[in-house]
C-alpha cells in the first residue's frame, strides 16, 4: 500500500518534472508573441487621463481572461480530435504574424496620419470619457483575442503528440503567464511617468536623488514603449519564420542550403513572407475601393 503511494507520487513528480521543461520550451517559442502583445498594450493603455490608466488596464485584463477561458476549450479539441488543424492554424498565424511586422516596418519608412485613440488632459464630460475608454478597451480586446490565439496555439503546438493532461496543463500556464505576466508588466509601465512625477513633487531640493530618478522615469516612459515596439516587430518576424521553417517542408528543406545563422534566416524568410502578404492584402484594399 505505501509502496503504491510512493510509486504515485513519483509519477507525479516526472510528470510535473515534464511540464516544467515542455512550459520553458513553450515559453521560449511563444517569447515573440508575448513582447509584441507587451509592446501593443502598453501603447493601448497609455494616453489616458493618470486616475483611469489602471482601471481601464484592469478591464482589459478581465477582456484578456475571457478570451483565454474560450480559446483555450477549443484548442485542446481540435488537439485531440483533428490535431493537423493545429499546424493549419499555426501556420496561418505565422502569416498574420508576418503581414502585422511588415506592416508595422512600412508603416515606420512610409508614415501616414492616424488618428489618436487615447484620452488627453483635455476637458471632457465623463460620458464622453466612458465612451473613449469603451472604446479603446473593445479595441484592446479584440487585439489580444488575435494574439491569444497565436500564443495558445504555438504554446499547444509544442506538446502535440504529449498527452492530452499535459498539454492541457503546459498550456494553460503559458496562457495564464500571458495575461497576469504582460499585463503586470505593463501596468508597471504605464505608470512609470506617474511615479516619477511623484518622486519630482516629493523632492524639496534642486538637486537631489529622487528628483533625478523622477525625471528619467517620466523622460523613459516613451523610448520604453518605442523600445518595445522595435523589439516586438523583430520578435514576430523570428516566431513567424520559425514557424515557417518548421512546419512548410519547402522552407524546412531551404533553409539548411542557406549558409546563415538559424535566426538571420527565419527573420528573413519571416520578412519576404511578410511583404508579400501585405502587397496582397494592399492590393485587395485598393480593388475594394475603386
């Protein structure tokens, strides 16, 4: 009987030992994603008004929670029942992955107006403020919606052929991570400048410590997000190329006669695959309008 027990418990140990190991494997292929969605709702969440910053990240958390809780059921269907579905969605993820940097890249060398979506100090009545921040939230939902889909299916893809217990568990982490980890994170970031005005209004002295702080946390705020974005784009040329690489035998054949490094490749594979799918979907935009 004990030795049943102990028997059990070892079984339980390998297991988590296995999930431990498959979540950091998963983690590192969906680390793109992840600070491309960093990037995008850090900038989604800053321009409001400084007392609505946190209310408005917490709905869209609560947005992002909901989005896992459907996502995540019909994953691990299709995982069980129609699994090719898995590398089709992946791989038409790579392509949305790929079209979202290249048209970020083109967006930066081609610059064109966009109008503002955030809320400035600006009198406003607080209905037009609500329906701003409604808005701007339903905004923010539909585009983790996107970019949950890709992370739970890139984390799901890489226990495919695990059992179904495993793949449920390392999944559902790596959602779970996406969401309380980035949005953690970006609450931090967006009250950065808070902070240091904070710390400048504290200072009685010219010169002092925390007045020096304050002024690099509120000077930092923007290049922090810029950073981000730049970081963000090339992270989600890397992913969408690997996923090329990996799961198109043309490219996976390719790719070994190219004599580059693995990662120059895949962002380069991941940036040409980009461009074109937006000269298509440019294209397609034009024949609609005329």
């Amino acid at each position: 009987m004990a030795s049943g027990f102990f028997v059990l418990l070892d079984d339980i140990a390998a297991i988590m030992d296995d999930v431990a190991v498959m979540s950091k494997v998963a983690a590192k292929k969906t680390a793109g994603i992840l600070g491309d969605d960093l990037a995008v709702n850090a900038e989604k969440a800053s321009g409001f008004a400084s007392s609505r910053e946190l209310p408005v990240l917490w709905a869209i958390s609560k947005g992002s929670l909901l989005n896992k809780i459907i996502i995540l059921p019909i994953a691990f269907l299709l995982s069980a029942f129609l699994p090719i579905a898995i590398i089709v969605i992946l791989v038409l993820g790579g392509l949305f992955l790929a079209y979202e940097g290249a048209e970020k890249i083109y967006e930066y060398f081609v610059p064109h107006e966009h109008e503002s979506e955030g809320i400035t100090d600006e009198v406003l009545t607080e209905e037009q403020i609500l329906e701003a921040e409604k808005g701007k939230i339903k905004s923010a939902i539909v585009t983790d919606f996107i970019l949950s889909v890709e992370i739970v299916i890139i984390a799901l893809g890489t226990v495919i052929g695990k059992p179904i217990t495993q793949q449920i568990i390392v999944t559902s982490i790596i959602a779970l991570i996406a969401t309380v980890g980035v949005y953690g994170i970006v609450a931090l970031i967006v009250r950065m400048d808070e902070a240091g005005y904070k710390l400048i209004k504290f200072s009685k002295r010219e010169k002092s410590v925390s007045k020096f702080i304050g002024n690099i946390l509120v000077k930092a705020l923007p290049l922090v997000i810029k950073a981000l974005t730049v970081i963000g784009t090339i992270a989600l040329m890397l992913v969408a190329g690997g996923i090329f690489v990996h799961y198109i035998p043309f490219f996976h054949h390719l790719v070994p006669q190219i004599n580059l490094p693995a990662i120059v490749k895949e962002f380069v594979i991941g940036l040409v695959l980009g461009f074109i799918v937006l000269g298509i979907v440019n294209l397609f935009k034009k024949i609609i309008k005329k």
